[in-house]
C-alpha cells in the first residue's frame, strides 16, 4: 500500500477501537505515506486502550467518540468530525463498524435479524448521510472520483452475495443475521452510488477477506496486517470504474 493515501487528506474510520478497524488506523499511520488526519470512532474510547497507544505515539490519529446505532451520537460525532477536517472536507470514510450476530434457521429470531440489520446496514447509511456535507465540501474541491477528492467504503463481506450463497458454497455459515445484513449493505452502498455520482463521491462496497479476527476465527486464511495491506491498496487506487462496485480485497469484482 506504499504512498497509496498520498493524496487523500483525511479518512474517517468506524469501529476503530479493534480487530480490522483498529488494523486500518495503524497501517495507515504507519504507511510510507499517511494521510493528514486519520479519524478513529470508539463506542467508549475510553477502552480503546490499544488504539490509544497508536494515537498517543501518532499526533494525526484523532480519537472520538461514536455509538453508531445511535443516532444522537452519530449527531455529535459528526460535530466534531467537521471541526477537524474544517473546509478541507473528508475525503475518506470507512464504514468499518460491524457485528456479527450467530444464529441459523433454527435459532434465528426477529431481535437477532434486527440487531444485525442495524448495525450493519442502517448504521452505514446514517453515518454517512451525517457526514455527507464534509465529503461534499472535500469533493467539490477536485474531478474524477477516488480518495484524492472524496470515497465513502462500506466494508461488506462476500458472505452478503446472494449469488454465491447456493450449492457448496451454502453448506458453511448459515448465519442468517449477518447473511442479510450484509446482502443489505451492499444494496445501501449501490443506492448511495446512484444519488451520490452527481456529486463526485465514490462509493463502494468491499469485502475484506477471510481474516483471523475474533469474528473471522482460527481456521480463517489471512491475517488482519494482510487483509488490510491489500484493502488500503484497492482503496487507494479506486477511480470512476470502480463506482458503485462490489469488490473482492484483491480488487476483483465479486458477484452480487
């Protein structure tokens, strides 16, 4: 990812406190080339005791408080956040915040769908509609599309492809809640694609990998550094043909 964010003045990052979002800031930070200011949201910072030592060693990670099921919090977020980036703009956000909520077609229920559902389709979507006004002041500010002017990233999951969930491939994580939720946000970040092309703000969905994380498991391939190092790589080098696009870590395109 070496000088991947060299044009890109600020990227904003949710759920940054663990796991790959915690990953996202300090490749960033620690890159050949980092961006200006790099924005990380904790529900409770004050836990956040791994992303505070990167923060307390970096002066450009700016820590700030972010509940993203809430929208009062999403409020007061995106407050601060518009005082950081001031009329520069965001010219990055990574909807990164996620759960994944366990349950089969036995164990399934209506609360467990719900709360999948929020957290990873509506969240992204509130989020971004909050912090729509500093992506259109950084995109106003450029041309063509990509981080350098103005790109909204919802971190999906190949999981959420209606497509590839048949045959074999249907036999392995029959979690119905993280499933449709994902299946959701790719739908979310299409329909952001569409209203946000007028205004020159690139949206995609990308999925990162199969990563050992405390959501990913033992068995799962990469390691987060990995994933990571490829998602910052694709993302840096996102332009007008990737707008509205459903991709695979490695760039390619995956099937909706």
């Amino acid at each position: 990812m070496s000088g991947a964010f060299k044009n890109c003045g600020s990227v904003l990052v949710t759920g940054a406190s663990r796991g790959l979002g915690l990953q996202i800031v300090e490749s960033l930070v620690t890159g050949s080339i980092s961006p200006g200011k790099i924005i990380a949201t904790a529900r409770d910072p004050s836990k956040a005791k791994e992303l505070q030592a990167v923060a307390e060693k970096y002066p450009n990670i700016h820590i700030i408080t972010l509940d993203v099921v809430s929208q009062d919090s999403i409020d007061k977020a995106a407050q601060q956040v518009d005082v950081l980036v001031q009329e520069e703009g965001l010219n990055c956000l990574i909807n990164n915040a996620g759960v994944n909520v366990i349950a089969n077609f036995e164990t399934v229920t209506a609360e467990k769908m719900l709360e999948n559902f929020h957290t990873n389709s509506v969240a992204p979507l509130m989020v971004t509609k909050a912090m729509l006004p500093m992506l259109k002041r950084a995109a106003a500010k450029g041309t063509g599309m990509g981080i350098h002017r103005a790109a909204i990233i919802n971190m999906t999951s190949l999981l959420g492809s209606v497509e590839l969930n048949w045959g074999d491939r249907a036999n392995n994580f029959k979690w119905y809640p993280y499933r449709t939720s994902k299946a959701a946000l790719n739908m979310v970040s299409r329909c952001m694609a569409v209203d946000l092309e007028a205004e020159g703000i690139l949206c995609v969905a990308l999925h990162p990998g199969w990563v050992r994380t405390d959501m990913g498991g033992p068995e799962a391939p990469l390691s987060s550094e990995e994933s990571i190092s490829s998602v910052l790589s694709v993302i840096g080098g996102l332009t007008e043909k990737d707008h509205g696009g459903f991709l695979h870590y490695t760039g390619e395109p995956l099937p909706w």
